[in-house]
C-alpha cells in the first residue's frame, strides 16, 4: 500500500497507476489509486485512496497487480477509465 499515484498527461487524458482490488466483474476491473496530500495547516502528509473501475478487455488482470490505466468515455454507469498496462504482475 505504500504505492503513490503517479500522473501523467498525454493529450487532455490523465494516466494513474494503482493495484487491482478487485476483477469479479466480466472485463472490468477496480483499481485503487493512493495519493500523498500535504495537509494545509500542518504540513504533514496525509494518504488519500481513491477507487477507480477500469475497462479490461481481456480480463488478464488479477488481484494484487499493479497496472496502469487512462481516461476514456464513458463505457458504463461508473467505468470511465481503460487499461494500459500491466506494470507488475501479483505472485
């Protein structure tokens, strides 16, 4: 969990990088996103997640694996985000 979000732009598209929490779905995956943010007032580093569906079309995403995802359009209620790549796979 140790894992920061790192972002990239390509275009108006932004690029994070998470691990899989979940892949229950048929070619949809959860990936969870952890954020360093400096508090404000006490400028101390506070961790935020944040929990993203990405589309996975062929399902070869597992739980546990660290993947790479970008914005796309909307291809469901909540999936807005596709997968890139998969950066390191769970042992």
């Amino acid at each position: 969990m140790s894992d920061v979000a790192q972002t990239e732009k390509q275009g108006n598209k932004r690029m994070l990088v998470g691990n899989v929490v979940s892949d229950k779905c048929d070619k949809t995956i959860v990936v969870q996103v952890n954020t360093l943010v400096m508090h404000p007032l006490y400028k101390k580093y506070i961790s935020r997640r944040k929990k993203f569906m990405a589309h996975d079309a062929n399902n070869e995403c597992q739980i546990g694996d660290k993947v790479q995802i970008v914005e796309s359009r909307p291809l469901s209620a909540r999936k807005r985000w596709s997968l890139v790549k998969v950066l390191e796979k769970a042992v």
